[in-house]
C-alpha cells in the first residue's frame, strides 16, 4: 500500500476500515498485501482474529525496511506469519499462488495505465487468490478535497478514474479471468460525487 503522506486521517480510516471488512468476510487463512509500503495495510491484517498468515510485497526496499522494523518489534509470534518479499506487482514469475485473499491498496494509480495488462495478468491470471480487493482515488471527489483540475491529488499518481472509468476496468478485468466483482464508494459518500475513494471486490465466479 502507498499511501500519500498528507491523506487525511477520517479518509485512511474509513479505507482501511472498508477493506478489512471484506476481508475478514472472506475468512482468509493467508492474505497478500500487493504494493504493502511501509505496512499500514499490514498492521491492520495483523489483528484479525482468528490469525491470518500475511505476505507483504513491495519494489521499494526502503519502504519494506520500515515494515521489516514495525514487524521484528511486535514479537515472535507476529514475525513468524508475517512474510515481507521485495517483488514488483508486475511479475508474474512471483511464487504467491494460493492466497485466499489479496488488497491493491491505492495502488494502480501508481502504474503507467500501459502497464495494467501485466498487473491483471500477474494478479488475476497467475496468482488468482480466491479474492482481490482494489481500492484507487475516485477523481470526481478530488475537488471536495480542495485538488485543483489540473493536478493529480499526489506527484506520483499516473492516472486517477472516476467511477466510470473504474467501473469499465474491473468489470473487464472480471470477464477475462473469470471473477465476479462488485463495485462500492468508500471513505466518504457524496450523493453525486460518492466517495474519496473507490473499491473493487472480485471474487472467483
């Protein structure tokens, strides 16, 4: 997960919040956190009861140092179910099959929208866990949040959809690799503009 330094707090919370519902409603045995940063997404993994086994995957070492210390400080018990891998999203060659349940935590905005193909073939075509939760910037929110048109609501943000757009992706992403999905606004609910953020919950037809 990469989460951008000056998110507000109510914005993260109700994102984490939303993801670990839908996660524990899954009743996962072992979680792959795609993209896990400096493990905020990994400390919430890490409290569900009953155990889970977590893998974090990030292409920044920094960022898994910060994991790797929050992880080694919390225990033996924790640091022997949480498994942190250096990899980017993008390869397929990853040995992570198996998962019950993976999280792309505001982390497509992040690509190059040319290199979506190769997350849905890694993720969704070699990987398949049995549930896959994608959250992403819902654009048409930016301007509640004071973002201006012409910039994206972070410097390292690719591409931001609005709920169309992301609407199209996954519904594409789904028919291909032969998962269902189901689309929901999160943090926040405007009646015309929905949420700060948006979520994507593909589960294995």
């Amino acid at each position: 997960m990469r989460q951008g330094q000056a998110a507000p707090s109510w914005w993260h919370g109700e994102r984490i919040a939303a993801v670990m519902a839908h996660v524990a409603a899954c009743a996962p045995r072992a979680v792959l956190d795609l993209g896990c940063g400096e493990g905020a997404m990994l400390r919430a993994l890490a409290a569900l009861r009953p155990a889970v086994a977590i893998t974090g995957v990030d292409q920044s070492g920094a960022l898994l140092e910060q994991a790797r210390r929050w992880r080694d400080g919390q225990g033996a018990d924790l640091a022997g179910r949480v498994a942190l891998r250096e990899g980017s999203v993008l390869d397929a060659g990853l040995p992570l099959a198996g998962f019950d349940c993976a999280g792309l935590i505001e982390v497509i905005e992040h690509l190059a929208p040319r290199q979506l193909p190769l997350l849905e073939r890694a993720v969704f075509g070699t990987f398949r866990p049995a549930r896959v939760i994608v959250t992403t910037p819902n654009v048409e929110f930016n301007h509640l949040l004071g973002v201006p048109p012409t910039r994206f609501r972070h410097p390292d943000h690719r591409f931001e959809w609005n709920r169309r757009q992301f609407g199209d992706w996954a519904g594409g992403v789904a028919a291909r690799n032969g998962y269902g999905v189901a689309l929901h606004d999160i943090a926040g609910g405007h009646p015309e503009f929905g949420g700060a953020s948006q979520m994507a919950v593909f589960d294995v037809a």
